[in-house]
C-alpha cells in the first residue's frame, strides 16, 4: 500500500485550524498565550462536533438578502482584496496577502457563529501584538468589512484612541485602501472624506473618535487601538454600553504592552489569560497574546520569534536583531524594547522586582490563620495625608528551604482623593475591598490606629517600623499601648539590604502576599537608584507611582532582618556593631 498523502487545506477556516493544530503541535514557535488561544479553538471544535456547545464553526449561512456564504471565508477573501498601503509591496501595487497567523485571527473572529441563529459568537475580541507585526492593517480592514460588507443598517465603525494621531494609525490606513480600491467604493455606495468613510444608501460611517463618542452613538464596531495608553477604561466602557441595540456588535482591542500595570489595558489582559487558561468562563470573548515566555532570554532571537508573527516578513528580522543588541548595550532602552517588541509588560524603568514572579507570589486565600508565625512586624508608610498610606503586617515561618515570608497589606486613601477622575483605578480597587476610602481629604489616622491594635490579638506583633516622616501621634499612641514603635531613616544604610532581600525571596518563591492587586502595583512602581557602592534605593518616575505599600514592606523587612534569634543575637546588632 502506497503513502497516504495528505492534501494541504484550501479553505480559510481548514488553514485556521491547520495553523492552530501546528501551534499546540509545537511546529510553530510560539508562547504559552498565543499555543492556548490555539488549543481554545480545537477544544471548541471538539466540543461543536459533540453538540454540546452552543456555537458551530464556519458553517454555511445566509446574508439578509437570502446569500449563501462562510464566515471565515467572507472576510479572509475580502481582506485578500485589499491593497498594502505601505512600505515596498505598496509602492508595487500589491494586493494583501494574509499571513497564517492573520487568517487564524480573522477566521476565528469572525468564523464563530451561534448554533441558531447564525449571529457571531465573539462580542470582544483582543489582539495583543508587538509593533511593526501589521496590527493597524489587520484592524483596518475588519473596519471596512464592519462598515460594508457585514450587513449591519446603519453601521457605526469607531477607530477609538487618546489622541489624534494615534486614532488615525487605524482610520488612515482604512481611508487609503478605499482610495485605491475604486471598484469596492462603487459596488458598496462608499463615500470616501478627510474625516470619515460613509454610506449614504443605510446611514452607515466609519470615524476616528478621540476619548468616547457623542451622545446618540451606537456602535456596532468599535476598534480601541494601543489601549495600554489609555489611563481610564471610559473609552472601552462607553463603546461597549452604546452597542445594546446591536445584534452581533464587535469591539476589537489591538494593542502592544505597556508600562503601567495600574491602568485599564493590563487588567484587561489579565481577564483574557485567566479565559485562556480556563480559570475563568467567556465564550463570547476571543483574544490572542503574542510575547516571550517568561523563562526565555529577552536578548535571544527566539524570544523575537515568539513576539513577532511577522518576523522577517513585516518586520526585519534584521531590524528586530539591531533593536535587541542596542537595548542589551543601554539600559535605559531595555524597557521600551521589551513593551514595543517583545510585548512584555513592565512597572518601571529601572524596576526593582520581577513582576511575574511578585505576581506569582499572590494567593488570594492566604490569611493570618492560614499558617502558625515564627514571627511578625508591622511596617507603616504614613508619609501621605492626601494619598495612599500603607500598613504591611510581614509575618514569616522558618522552613526547610529557608525563611518564607508572608506579606498583609492594608491601604488606605481619602475618598476626597478616589473621587478624581484621573484615580479610576483607585475607585476599581475601593469596590473590591483591596483599598480602603476614608472619609474626608484628608487620611483617617484614627481608623489606621484603632485597626492596628485590634489586629494584634490575632498574631503577635515584634516591632512596629514607620517612615520618621510621618505618623509621630500615631506612634506615640502605639508606644503608649505596649508596642514597641522603631523609626526606619529613609536612608540607604537602612534600605539596600531589606530592598535586596525581599528581590531575593520573590525570586526564590520565599515571598508571599495576599494577592491584593493595589499591593503589586505599589511595589512595581519601585525604581532601584544604586550608588557607587551598589547599595541601592527606591525611587519613582513620577508623582502618579504611588509606592506607599513598597516602603512599608521594606521597613518592615528591616526589623524582621533584626529580629532576634535563638542566640540573642540579632543580625542587625551584627551588621552595625
């Protein structure tokens, strides 16, 4: 008997699950984010075969004017039509030619329909890519096929962004595919303008819109380009509540990482991977992650295979390499190499701890009487009267392996302060418990007090460490109740070895937390400034970094460094004797 040949797969949707199959099959490098959005899509073709699932994969179905068509199919083909309106393929007048990794994108959006009524599954979906992969062209063109071809009467197509200029990186490109596209303009009644893409037959227009849409607007796509810039989430919030008279609307979030993990864009990507991971259930929401994996070298060039779809086809590979080797050779880029074009997101310039690993260290279910303490000290930051102000109790237990800590913060704020706009953050975290609002302009020491006291009949408290700069009555009355109250010198001599410390554990898996996402923030937010003699010290990069949380962690840890052991000898006594 002869080989069995396999024939190569000829629709959109057979290359789309092809292309998924070689993903999880390890043919095609990838990272944990983008080989689960491709197991997602086996799993739920598994699970549409058994009928068992309410959505079926690019099946045949018709068009408000009884035509026949495929989903994946539809878009796929119209995207192929479309003309590069870039670079050397542009300058020859060449039509796009999609890439797998597009095709699996496009025909997974879209592909997806509901069992009965035929109407899209995906209502969000997320491409998180580095820069230079082609992600406005790809964006580009799923707003036309919007405005267009989808059928929806009276289409709103919105390019949404923070800025001018970053709206247009999205309406630009769909602007100059339909100058030179004539036979698209005429066949859909297309008027083309500076401002806007319409048509005049259904009411339907594409636009670029800066912050949210006016009053009335209904959108039926809206396209939130490089959402890590937005500090708020009002923009995607606003799109998403104007589509309620929709029947199968579609926001689209294509974005690269950012640097600022407190904003919308980081949490919002945070839900996609606990979707991806199956930790949390969406079946109406899509979304793909494109980065490095976190124990490969980010100077390696399969760390650039991995970020990079387009690897060597957009984007030079040679490029790509020379951006690495600059990055490697100057600080000061690594950070902004790794957010654009590994798409790794970072807290600081110059950060003091790795963000993955103080993340790792969270457990939501951990409490004071989760274990029996071999010690615990109280570190306070209470140098803010009008912003965030910190209690961390960092209790710890001598194990096999070493000493682990276990770190409880508390933080505080005044409600005066959560009511500013610009603190939505801050308001996100006083809803779920993880910050507590005072009332007033003003921190409630009082309440900071009485909680204190009354949390040390749980756990028995060594020492209480405070910033000098703050809280003198507060430590006063403490020293007057029995606790033993030791001002930390916001100085070097004092930080280096607690800072160094606490990195050293959260690397070694010794480091706990509660999994308060306001705590993480904090101490992400901490930039090490390291003398000549690399004692090191923490710093912010800007007024809005709060690291109140990370200052009350680190003198905490100096008292638990000082505490006294069985010989009675502390080993601060010994550093300082």
């Amino acid at each position: 008997m002869g080989a069995i040949v396999t024939s190569a797969p000829t629709t959109f949707g057979d290359i789309a699950t092809a292309y998924a199959r070689d993903v999880v099959d390890g043919k095609i490098v990838a990272c944990k984010w983008h080989r689960l959005a491709c197991q997602r899509h086996l799993n739920d073709l598994a699970r549409a075969e058994a009928g068992d699932f309410a959505y079926v994969w690019n099946p045949d179905i018709e068009d408000a004017k009884g035509k026949p068509y495929r989903p994946a199919e539809r878009i796929c083909k119209f995207a192929e039509l479309m003309p590069h309106i870039k670079g050397d393929w542009a300058a020859k007048g060449q039509l796009i030619k999609l890439e797998r990794w597009q095709i699996f994108i496009l025909a997974s959006i879209f592909g997806w329909v509901h069992r009965v009524t035929g109407k899209r599954r995906f209502r969000v979906a997320d491409v998180i890519v580095p820069r230079k992969n082609a992600k406005s062209t790809l964006a580009a063109v799923i707003g036309l096929y919007m405005l267009a071809v989808d059928g929806e009467f009276g289409a709103e197509i919105y390019s949404g962004a923070t800025s001018q200029d970053q709206a247009l990186e999205v309406f630009r490109p769909a602007l100059l595919m339909s100058r030179a596209t004539p036979r698209f303009v005429q066949a859909y009644g297309l008027t083309v303008n500076v401002s806007n893409l319409s048509i005049a037959e259904n009411n339907s227009k594409f636009e670029p819109v800066i912050g949210k849409p006016g009053d009335g607007a209904s959108p039926s796509c809206a396209i939130v380009d490089e959402y890590h810039e937005h500090k708020t989430s009002e923009l995607f919030d606003t799109m998403q509540t104007g589509m309620g008279a929709r029947s199968q609307p579609l926001i689209l979030v294509i974005t690269t990482a950012g640097a600022d993990i407190s904003g919308p864009c980081y949490l919002h990507q945070v839900e996609l991977q606990k979707i991806l991971e199956g930790v949390v259930d969406n079946d109406q929401r899509f979304g793909i992650v494109f980065t490095m994996d976190e124990d490969d070298d980010w100077t390696s060039e399969l760390a650039l295979k991995k970020a990079n779809p387009n690897y060597g086809i957009s984007i030079d590979a040679e490029y790509l390499q020379l951006q690495q080797r600059d990055a490697v050779a100057d600080t000061r880029k690594q950070n902004v190499f790794k957010t654009k074009h590994l798409n790794v997101w970072v807290a600081a310039a110059s950060p003091w701890l790795n963000l993955y690993n103080l993340q790792q260290s969270g457990d939501p279910g951990l409490t004071l009487a989760s274990h029996a303490w071999d010690g615990c000290v109280v570190g306070l930051d209470l140098a803010s009267k009008q912003d965030i102000a910190s209690r961390v109790k960092l209790c710890w237990r001598d194990l096999d392996d070493g000493r682990h800590y276990y770190a409880f913060s508390r933080n505080y704020v005044p409600q005066a302060t959560v009511d500013k706009p610009e603190n939505a953050h801050y308001q996100a975290w006083v809803h779920s418990g993880h910050l507590i609002a005072t009332p007033g302009n003003m921190i409630d020491l009082e309440q900071i007090q009485e909680e204190l006291i009354e949390s040390a009949s749980t756990v028995h408290i060594r020492e209480v460490a405070k910033d000098p700069w703050g809280g003198h009555q507060l430590g006063a009355n403490l020293a007057a109740e029995g606790f033993v109250v030791v001002d930390i010198p916001q100085q070097v001599r004092y930080l280096s070895d607690p800072m160094k410390e606490i990195d050293a554990v959260v690397n070694a898996g010794r480091f706990h937390h509660d999994g308060n996402p306001a705590y993480v923030w904090m101490l992400s937010n901490v930039e090490v400034q390291e003398d000549r003699n690399e004692n090191i010290f923490p710093r912010k990069s800007r007024p809005q970094n709060k690291i109140d949380a990370a200052v009350a962690t680190i003198v905490a840890m100096n008292r638990a460094l000082a505490a006294v052991e069985e010989s009675g000898t502390s080993f601060w006594e010994t550093e300082t004797a």
